[in-house]
C-alpha cells in the first residue's frame, strides 16, 4: 500500500491561488477526506495528485518517491469523477476492462484472466449481469458503481474519489456511501476523497483536512475536527454552530471563565489553551445539540441560561428552536417528544466541556 | 456605479448631449475652418467625454447593454473610415456625434481590463521560477500534443499568414521615382480617384426612364458609382442590411408561429444556399431584364418596363443569395432563447412589437449579427454578381481583372487594395466575434429542454404569410429553379420565356460526354477530395490543440488563427498565394547543393513559369484547405467540445497513453462530427469561386467547374450558357446529396452559422 504526501503545494490559475501550500501526508490504507466549500481547490488538490494538474511550487511523493512530474498514465491511481465519466461508446464490461488491457502485456494478463477480474470486481460492487449494457442504459447509482469497478479493478496504489455521490438522490448517497466504505476497508486502498458534505465526510473517512480559499486549515480524525476545532471557518463549516464573541475574563490552569458580551453572562470551568489565554477577544462556539433543558425549579448550578423561544421547527428527530437570550439568540435543539410554542420561557445549561473556545474572531487569518 | 458629483448625477444623457453638441459645432462651423481647427472639435469631444468618465458616468453599461455596445463597435470601423476617406458633412457631424460614447468605451476597456490586471500582477508578485514555469508547461504536453500543436501553427504560419504579409509587402511597392512608400494606398484613398468618388459623376442616378422601342417606357435601375472602394463598402452595407431586416422577419415568423405548410415553408426559404455561382445571378438578370417577367408584371400595372443593372443589380443578386445565411442564424438564435425570458416580459404586460424589440430581439442580436458579418464578408468579396452583371467599379471585380488582364504580373496596387478589403473584413469579422463573446452569457439560463413558444396565426397573420411572406421566399428561391429551367432549355439562354415542350436532357449528357466539359468536374471533384482530407488532418489537429491545451497567447492566436480565414477574402488569398509561390523557388535558390535542385522542383509552382509548366492544382488545393479550414474545424471542434475532459482523463488515468486516448476514446466518439465536418468542407470546396477563376485562371485545363461557368457567363453570350447551367444542377445535387447525409444519416444540423 503506499502512502501519499504532499508538501507546500502551491497551485496558481492565472489571477487565482487555487491551492495555497498545502502540506499533508495519507497513511497507507486510510480513507483520507479533502472537505471544504466549492471553490476551496480540494477538487485541484485531487487532480495534482492524479497528475492533471502540476504544482507551481511545492512537491507530491508516494511513498518515497517524488512524482510531481510523472505523467498521469504512470502513476497508477484510479480516479473515479464526479461526471463519472463513463465511455459512452463503450460497453460495461469494455469501460470496466479498459484499465487491463492497457496493462495486458505489463501484467501478462491473457482475455480469461481479464474477464475473470472483471467480473469479480463487478461482483464486488453488485453489478453481476449487466458487462453487456451501455452506460447510457444504466441508472445514475449504476453508473456510479461502474465507475468504482473500472477504478479498482486495476488494484491501484491510490484511489481518488472526486465527489463521487453528488449526483445520486438523497436515498441512493447513503447507500453508496456505506457501500464504498465497507469496499475500501475490505481492500485497503489507500484513499482520497474529495467532497462538500460535511457529514459524508464524517461518516466515511479515518481522517479529514478542511480547505477554503486553497488553504488547508486543519486535519485530524472525523471527532478532533468535531469536538476540536482549531479555527473559526472549521468549527463554522463543520455541524451547527453558535457562534459569540467571548472574553477570558478568568483563567485557572487549563480552565477559564469567558464572558460573552452579546448573552450577558458568563460560561465558568471552559477548558482552553494557551493560545486562547493570550487573547483579549476569543470566538465561543457553542453546539446547539450540547445544550440541554432543566427543570424551571433546578435552583442553585452554574452556566445556567433562561431565553424565550422565538421559533421552533419540528425537524423529525429533533426539534430546533432559536431563543432570545438578552441581545442575541441562540440555536438549541430540543428532543422530539416535548412540545414547545414561540413566547415560552425555557432554562437551559451549557455544558462547559463541550464549549469551545477559538483564538480568533474572524474567519481571515 | 454612478457617482454624485457636485450637484447632479452625470449619466448617459449627458454623453449624448456632449456628442451633439460637438456635432452642432462641428456642422455649423465647417465651411469656415481648415482641418487644423477642426483638431479642436475632435479634442473637445474627447476631453468632454474624458471629464464625463471621470466625474463617475457608469461605462459600464456600454458594454452590458446590448445595442450600445454593438453601437460602439461599428462606431469605430465608421469613424475610422470617415477621417481616411476625409468624408466631411453630414457623415463627419454623426462621426463626432459617435466620438465621446466611443471615447468612453475606449476608456473603460482600460479601466476594466487593463488597469486591474497590471495592478494584479503587482499585487500578488507571485514569484515562480522559469525553470518551473517551464517544466510545468511541458509536463502538459505528449509527443502527440507537441506534434498536433506545432504541425498545426506551422501550416497555418506557412499557408495562411506568410502569404497575407507578402500580399502586404507587396502593397508598400513603388515606382523608384516615388519616395512615399504609402503611395499605392494613397491611389486608393485619394478622393476624386477612381476609387474615391464622393460626387459622382454629373448625370448618373440611381435610376432613369428610356424610351424603347414601340412607345415603351424602361425604367433602368443602375445604383450611383461612387468610385470603386466606396461603391464595395456601400453595397456591402447595404446587402448586409437589407438581408438581415429580412432574415431577421422571415426566421421570426417560422420560428414562432405555426400554420399549414410551415415545414415546406422552411424548405423553400433555404434554397437560396445552393450554391451555384455565376449561374444564379445570370438568372437574377434574365428575371429582371426589359424582358424578363418581372417586366411583364410591371409593364401591365404600370405601363412600363423594368431593367436592373450594374450596382443595383449586383446588391439584389447578393440579397436574394446571402439573406438566408441571416435567416438561419436568426432562426436558431429564436428559439435558443429561454421561453421564461419573454414569458416574465408578458407576464409584466408587455406585448406584440414592444416585447419583441425590448426583449426577443436583444437576446437573439448577438446570433444574429453572427450571420450578418458573413454576409458582409460574402459580399465584400463576391464575384458571381459583379462579373454577370459586368460591375467593374467594385474592389472584388478589380483584384480579378488584374489577374487576367497582365498574365503573370499582378500590380502593387492591386496589392493594396487586397489589404483594404481584407482590413475591412477582418476588422468587421473581429468586432462582431468579440461582441458576440462579451454577449455570450445571455444565453445562460437554467438549462434543460424547453418547449418553443408558438403561436397559431390569426387570419390576418395567414393572410399576411400566405401573400407576402410565401411569394418573397418563392421569389427568393428563383434563381435555383431558374438554373435547372436553363439546363433543361425550358428557359432559353437569352430573353426570357417558358418552353416547356423544348426540354432537353442534352446539356446532361455533354457534362460527360464532351471530354472538354468534363475535364473540369474531374478537377472539382479530384481536387475537393484532397483538400478535404488536408483539411480534415489539419482541423483535428488544431482543434484538440485548442480545446485540450490552456497556454497564455498560444492557444487562443492558434485558435483565432484557425477561424480567421473566414474573415479573408478569397481573393485576398489568391493574390497572397500568388505573391508566395511567387517568391518560393527562390527562396531556396541561394542554399548550397540543395538549393538548384529544389529550385528546379518548385519552379513549376510560379505562376510566371508559363503557362505550360505551371502547376495551378497544387495551389488550389492548398488554397481550398486552407480557405474552409473554419468550417471543418469548427465541427471538430464541436465534437471535442462534446467529449467532457474526464471522460479523456479516465483513460490516462487508468494508464493509457494520449494517443490511446485520442485515436481509441475520443476520435471513434466524435466521428460523426468528423465526416460532417469534412461534407461541409466538401460542399465549400466543390463550390468555391475566388481562388479557382484567378489562380485557375492561369492555367485553365487545370481549372475548377467554377472557372469553366465564369468562362460561360463573363461576357453574357450565349454559347455554353446551358452547359453550365448543367454544371450548376450537378452542383446543387452534390450539395444535397451532402447535405441528406449529413442531416439523415449523421443526425446533425446543417448550419452556415458565422464566426
């Protein structure tokens, strides 16, 4: 399995930074996600690592080999494209076979060997019995598990998934999506995915990099992105969030108290880093589904909130009101079973382990 | 956005006002100032206009608007043309009038465009390294990529561009006495020269009655002469004109509006683009002669005859042909337009001529005036009319007579005048493509198939289509059905008459029986078979260049190179191609042992090495590739354009190499594009006039069917009129043919459509 690194890459459109000194590295084996907004050259990222695009500046290994200027025929990744891409002049079987006669004298395969491999690869993503249709013939979910099977079943070192799901229906994504992970852990590609769907990303990938504006801006497991955020685009981008500026008015160890000015109150016993201890002004972010109803009566506990709901939308599981809290209001979710209506007086508390506090108060560096 | 200043906002108005006023002086004060003061007016309307741009007016409605920016850009060629040409008066004032909105668009192009990039570029200061710069362009490029891009620009420098600058030295040739080098322009801008005539000569109107014989009186239609180079600018306006108000109407009734016979009605109105050259404007003739039936009309209405001649002969000739080049382009534009466009405009109460001018119209322009810079190319450069209808006062008759008339030695001046029409041309053909490019975004709409808005007629509305419309598309369509009358000698060649009992297959038989005849369709045939296949070779290579590479400059010259062609007289090529082949043997001569050898081989390409040894066939193969070169391109182009990029990068992607990728993923997808691309060329080559009737002049056993049909109606006698007329049936039926297989069989629109 190989492993993929990319160091201070730089890509330049004429006028536009496409991709702004990305560095990061794919273990082996790892479903790795590029996430961001359209735009953000994540797309642009895939592409110089497939070998369409060359970087201005900067360096793409595999493994330990430096192959920023190896053509994109000699790489042995295997893409599959938003569009699919699927030859519409050619069969499934030709589309999904054409990766192996290219390499037919390489691999010393014979026809046997070809069909053989097609059709277990075509097994694989449960297409059995449709080699002899044309692409135009097949349903968008086919479609896209052709593309996959013309993708792996030349065993590439790396397979590039270019949002792979975002022409399928709502239903359909999901299931491709379970589909495709469950296909990759089976065979230990080393993957890189690129989508806008944050919870796509989350659900499918051992590891994420946010991107936006050609910047990466930070990278970890689906839960570090999460829970951990390091800067306000990612903590923006990634969930629902409130978002206040704050004050360090406290600081004990590792725990502060912050003072949110537009709320007029303060979050005591939030856990905060060294960085943030320096700052003046902070960004807080607080998760709507981290806040939690208390009783009216709960008397005397700490980080407690009373607001009045403004609006409430039942969302199925969920219900997720917006309330008035002295100048400014905040998006809670309420479990489905209660029964709320705008004007009513709620108490809430914010659990200060799950606030989270940014060193930053705008989205510019 | 409209800044205040001082007490008011500045706004369009005030650019009008200033233009009138510069105008009004200007008129006023012109018979009493020499052209030093005149400087003066021309500075206050620009510094008026540059006080008006800086005190905040919104330029940029020049170039969104629609009609203002196409008014700008025409603005330029007739300012231009009026300080060469020195036109004062009327013309002069509106020139002035033009100037400070001119002014304006001149200034915002640099604040829009200029400006922001320059400041960019220090902005950002991105420093790559030229080595990297470098290696990153070359990593983009296969051996194929580098052969396709390079064989491409080197045909297109070689045959194509070399030939135009030599043609344009060739202009700045003087007699040794002369010391001025613009004395050949000069000839021709010089008013009062014979191309230059601002007062014609006494006596000379656009029309006259005469007395005929019997009592008769003729009316005789003739068009001013107004010297050679204004009468081609005036006429090519004019044709242009009037073809695109009528194609404009004809294609909007067929687009829009359903009645019985509204396919046959389509059928009919696209006869006019069987091309059969000569042919059809002789028929034009014999139809409008003193005569002919149209006179039989007029002379039972009103007592007279009628007779169309010269000038005016020539513009209703070049009408009745080109207008359908409009009405296709007018048609395709109509119903391209998104239906909700129009249907907000009614839904908000707008009707009838209203929605049409303020919403149907501006959307379609930019397709439109696609087709009428054909138009005027076509006729800037056409010689079918001017050589029947024996007009020599036009730029295009006068390059070809100085063919024929000195053997072997074309004159500077002819040169120079090559470059006039080819400057007129190409400058018309660029402003049109830029302005169809800035336009192009209004066509962007939510996408998806729509149903065409259609109306049924009301009685009036058939009354109107059945008597006016469907005569003037039959009327429009005469001069086709008139060539196969002549050919079966139910028209005879001269007077006019219907004997429909004299009808003869014979003249058939003698376009392959008589070896005379026939010599020249074996040549038309033989010949558009090669330069369809260089053609071909040379349109697949230049378009996957263009539409798979992105380099700064490369590839948008290569790809301006490539349509640019269409913007070029086929008799500027004809004089380039002899100016080149002119000086190719010699070229070689001075390179040691190869040289002599080489020199003895390319001789025979000289058109002064006798009439004998001269090869006309290979020039006119190269001049045909070259010549359609856009309209082969441009359908491989359109098919590379259909094969998205991934589906190419899934190939290398999955490790094929990029001439697997071309030859095995995307030619077998674009094939159909491919061969209709190359029919059309086909139906161009096998049609072509300009080159084959000069350049095959010389030489004439190797000459064209084009060549042989001129020879038939150059001088309007009688001898092989009907062969001819045969040969132009044989044309028309190639063209069908083509044109069947291409729509049938192929499943693909055939389309004149411009720039």
């Amino acid at each position: 399995m190989t492993r993929v690194r990319l160091e201070n890459v730089t890509k330049i459109y004429g006028r536009v930074i496409a991709v702004d000194n990305v560095t990061f590295e794919v273990e082996s084996g790892e479903l790795f996600t590029l996430l961001g907004p359209s735009g953000c050259g994540k797309t642009t990222t895939l592409r110089i690592i497939a070998g369409f695009e060359v970087p201005e500046h900067g360096r793409v290994y595999f493994d330990e080999n430096d192959v920023t200027y190896l053509k994109p025929y000699h790489r042995n990744t295997a893409m599959v494209f938003q569009n699919y891409a699927l030859w519409p002049h050619m069969t499934v079987y030709d589309n999904v076979a054409y990766g192996l006669r290219i390499r037919k004298k390489v691999l010393k395969l014979t026809e046997e060997d070809i069909k053989k491999r097609v059709r277990e690869v075509l097994e694989l993503v449960k297409l059995e019995g449709l080699e002899d249709r044309y692409p135009l013939q097949l349903s968008g979910g086919q479609q896209q598990r052709v593309a996959l099977a013309r993708a792996l079943v030349v065993q590439p070192s790396v397979l590039l998934l270019d949002e792979p799901l975002s022409n399928l229906d709502a239903k359909l994504r999901i299931e491709m999506r379970e589909e495709i992970k469950r296909i990759q852990k089976k065979l230990g590609i080393t993957t890189i995915y690129v989508t806008h769907d944050q919870i796509e990303a989350m659900s499918i990938s051992d590891r994420i990099a946010v991107m936006n504006k050609g910047k990466l801006l930070q990278y970890g497991s689906p839960r570090e992105i999460y829970f951990r955020p390091r800067k306000l685009f990612v903590a923006d981008f990634i969930g629902r969030s409130n978002i206040y500026v704050g004050e360090v008015t406290g600081v004990e160890d590792k725990y502060a108290t912050v003072y949110i000015e537009e709320l007029d109150s303060h979050i005591k016993g939030v856990m905060v880093s060294d960085e943030v201890k320096s700052r003046k002004k902070v960004s807080v972010v607080i998760r709507p589904e981290t806040v939690k109803l208390v009783e009216k009566s709960i008397g005397k506990m700490e980080n407690l909130f009373k607001g009045k709901i403004d609006l409430a939308m039942f969302m199925g599981e969920k219900i997720e009101t917006r309330v008035k809290i002295a100048n400014s209001s905040m998006i809670i979710y309420i479990p489905n079973y209660m029964v709320v209506s705008p004007g009513e007086e709620i108490v809430f508390h914010i659990p200060p382990e799950n606030t989270i506090v940014i060193p930053e108060i705008t989205m510019e560096d | 956005m409209p800044r205040r200043t001082g007490f008011r906002h500045v706004s369009l108005k005030d650019l009008y006002i200033a233009g009138l006023v510069t105008a009004l002086i200007y008129y006023l004060l012109a018979p009493y100032i020499e052209w030093t003061t005149e400087i003066l007016i021309w500075v206050l309307g620009i510094v008026w206009a540059f006080l008006l741009f800086k005190s905040g007016l919104d330029y940029r409605r020049i170039l969104f608007s629609f009609s203002m920016s196409f008014l700008a850009i025409i603005g330029f060629i007739y300012t231009f043309f009026i300080l060469v040409l020195q036109i004062r008066g009327i013309p002069r004032a509106l020139a002035l009038f033009l100037l400070p909105l001119l002014t304006v668009a001149v200034l915002g192009y640099f604040k829009q465009n200029i400006i922001p990039t320059i400041k960019i570029k220090r902005l950002y200061k991105i420093h790559v390294p030229l080595k990297r710069r470098i290696k990153t362009t070359l990593y983009k490029l296969d051996p194929i990529m580098w052969f396709f891009l390079i064989g491409g620009s080197l045909v297109l420098i070689v045959f194509l561009i070399t030939p135009v600058l030599l043609m344009l030295l060739n202009a700045f040739v003087v007699p040794p006495y002369v010391k001025d080098i613009f004395y050949n322009f000069e000839r021709i801008f010089r008013p009062g020269s014979r191309y230059v005539r601002l007062t014609p000569p006494p006596g000379s109107s656009l029309y006259r009655f005469l007395p005929l014989k019997g009592g008769e009186k003729l009316l005789v239609i003739t068009g001013v002469n107004y010297g050679i180079l204004l009468n081609s600018m005036i006429n090519a306006v004019v044709v242009t004109s009037v073809a695109t108000v009528l194609g404009i109407i004809v294609a909007f009734i067929l687009a829009r509006y359903d009645f019985p016979g509204r396919t046959l009605f389509r059928i009919l109105a696209m006869i006019p683009l069987f091309v059969t050259p000569f042919v059809n404007a002789y028929v034009i003739r014999i139809l409008f002669g003193p005569y002919g039936p149209i006179s039989a009309i007029t002379d039972a209405l009103f007592g007279w005859r009628i007779e169309i001649k010269s000038l005016a002969g020539v513009a209703l000739a070049q009408i009745m042909a080109f207008y359908p080049i409009v009405y296709l382009n007018a048609y395709s534009s109509f119903i391209n337009i998104d239906p909700s466009m129009e249907e907000q405009a009614e839904n908000l109460g707008s009707k009838g001529l209203k929605l049409f001018l303020t919403v149907t119209l501006p959307l379609a322009l930019p397709g439109i005036v696609a087709g009428s810079i054909l138009v005027f190319i076509f006729s800037l450069e056409d010689l079918g009319a001017p050589i029947v209808f024996q007009e020599p006062n036009l730029m295009s008759y006068q390059i070809y007579s100085g063919f024929t008339t000195e053997y072997g030695i074309v004159s500077p001046e002819l040169a120079a005048l090559g470059f006039v029409m080819l400057f007129l041309a190409a400058m018309g053909f660029l402003a049109i493509r830029s302005y169809v490019g800035m336009r192009s975004y209004a066509m962007i709409s939510r996408g998806g198939r729509w149903v065409i808005r259609e109306r049924r007629l009301g009685p009036l509305g058939l009354a109107i289509v059945y008597l006016v419309l469907l005569p003037l598309i039959l009327f429009t369509a005469m001069p086709q059905i008139g060539v196969i009358l002549l050919a079966f000698n139910i028209i005879p060649p001269t007077g006019f008459s219907l004997q429909w009992d004299k009808a003869t297959p014979q003249y058939f038989v003698r376009l392959f029986s008589d070896p005379a005849v026939f010599r020249y369709i074996r040549n038309t045939l033989m010949y558009a078979t090669i330069a369809v296949v260089l053609a071909t070779t040379v349109a697949i290579m230049i378009a996957y260049s263009v539409s798979r590479t992105k380099m700064k400059v490369i590839t948008p010259t290569l790809d301006t190179l490539a349509t640019i062609p269409l913007a070029i007289p086929g008799l500027v090529i004809a004089l380039g191609y002899y100016y080149f082949f002119l000086a190719l043997p010699n070229v070689f001569k001075p390179i040691p042992v190869i040289g002599e050898p080489l020199y003895k081989l390319l001789f025979p390409l000289s058109p002064v090495s006798g009439p004998n040894t001269f090869q006309a066939w290979i020039i006119l193969i190269i001049a045909y590739s070259i010549r359609k070169l856009p309209f082969v391109t441009r359908s491989v182009y359109a098919g590379f354009q259909q094969v998205h990029h991934a589906l190419e990068e899934a190939a290398l992607n999955l490790g094929a190499s990029r001439s697997r990728v071309i030859f095995g993923v995307v030619m077998p997808l674009i094939f159909t594009y491919i061969l209709s691309g190359a029919i059309v060329g086909f139906i161009y080559i096998s049609t072509e006039v300009s080159t084959s009737i000069t350049i095959g002049g010389l030489r004439d056993d190797q000459a064209p069917m084009t060549f042989y049909m001129m020879s038939q109606y150059k001088g309007g006698t009688a001898t092989g009129v009907q062969v001819a007329a045969a040969m132009g049936v044989l044309l028309i039926l190639i063209q069908l043919i083509a044109i069947l297989i291409i729509v049938l069989v192929f499943k693909q629109r055939y389309a004149f459509i411009g720039v």
